[in-house]
C-alpha cells in the first residue's frame, strides 16, 4: 500500500493515520503533528479508487458499503501492518489509528475483525462497518469517537449504534458529539489529543 513512515521518539505509538474518500496520505499530518510530534507516523493512501478518488474499501452507493470488498481490504490493512511492523521495526502492539470517515470506517472495520490489530483507535466520523457480524473481544481497547449532531453523512443512530457494539465487545469507547456536519473542527482534533494523553 502506498505510504509515508516517519519514524518518532523511542517507545511512543505508531499513529496510523487514515484519509477520508478523495484524501491522499498526506491529509492528515498535520493532525498527527497536533496529537503527539513525538510519535511515529505511518500514514497510508487507500488501494481503491472511486471516479478518481482514494477509498479505503469499495461502496455501492453513499452509505452503503461493499462488505465483501470491505472484508477483503481490512485484512489487506491489517497484513500490511504486520509488513511494515518488520520492515520499520516498530512495536506492532503499539499502533493508534486515527481515522476520517471512510478512514474511520476501515479504522472500525479493523477492530471488529481483530482483537489485537490496533490498540487503541480515533474515530472521527465513523459508520458501523458491517452490522450482523460478532466482534472479537476489545477488553483493554480504548476508542474516541467524534461525530457531528447535523451529519448528513453519517447519522446519529452509526453513532449510537456503533458505541454500543464496542462496548459491548468491552471496548472502552469516549464519544464527543459537535453541532457541525461532516466537517472535522479543531475542537474535535483537542478533544481527541486530550484523550489520547490521558491513555
């Protein structure tokens, strides 16, 4: 997959950092830099492309996904985290996603998938991934979630709703609500590094 690996201060997380539709690996630096300047960066561009633009998994239409395509890239991701793990050498137990919408939502989907894939995950504005489906257990995973009250793209029951699986599957999950829409806000990005730092 195609992305950039900026290596951080010893010990401190790998934050894996994952673009909304039509974003590219370069979106979300500067939030990685805002979170933590000290932690490694691994930030990666989405194999699909939709009319042109990077996704991260296949869509039939906004807002309903492709769960065959979804399935297929979120063990692509997670095996090419296991690659770049020994390629860079870094602690495979110490990855932090930070997600944007279709980011959020392969962010997600590793979770509901695996157990130890990432340690902890920033949501911001995330869908359920796949509905019917048992999550492995998430005792131990912390997640932070950001969501916009007058979403049009994401609506208040995917927040709701995904809350519960992960709590359910013992995640601990922190979710920030905004009076914004699909935007994400600077306040959003405080909220999520004050949860981050208190990890």
């Amino acid at each position: 997959m195609h992305h950039i690996f900026h290596e951080g201060k010893e010990g401190k997380p790998v934050l894996l950092l994952l673009h909304g539709t039509g974003g590219t690996e370069q979106d979300l630096l500067p939030i990685a830099d805002m979170i933590d300047p000290e932690a490694s960066v691994l930030s990666v561009r989405g194999n699909v492309s939709e009319n042109g633009m990077p996704r991260f998994f296949k869509r039939l239409r906004e807002g309903v996904f492709d769960i065959e395509d979804l399935k297929f890239r979120t063990q692509e991701l997670n095996e090419f985290l296991d690659d770049a793990a020994h390629k860079y050498q870094f602690d495979r137990s110490n990855v932090i996603a930070i997600g944007y919408s279709n980011g959020a939502n392969i962010a997600g989907s590793l979770l509901f998938h695996y157990s130890d894939s990432i340690k902890a995950a920033m949501l911001h504005h995330p869908m359920v991934p796949l509905r019917d489906h048992k999550l492995p257990s998430l005792a131990g995973t912390k997640v932070f979630i950001g969501a916009g009250e007058n979403d049009p793209i994401c609506p208040a029951v995917e927040t709701t709703d995904l809350n519960d699986l992960l709590t359910d599957a013992g995640a601990d999950v922190t979710v920030k609500w905004y009076n914004r829409g699909h935007q994400l806000i600077e306040e959003e990005v405080n909220d999520a590094k004050s949860w981050y730092h208190s990890l």
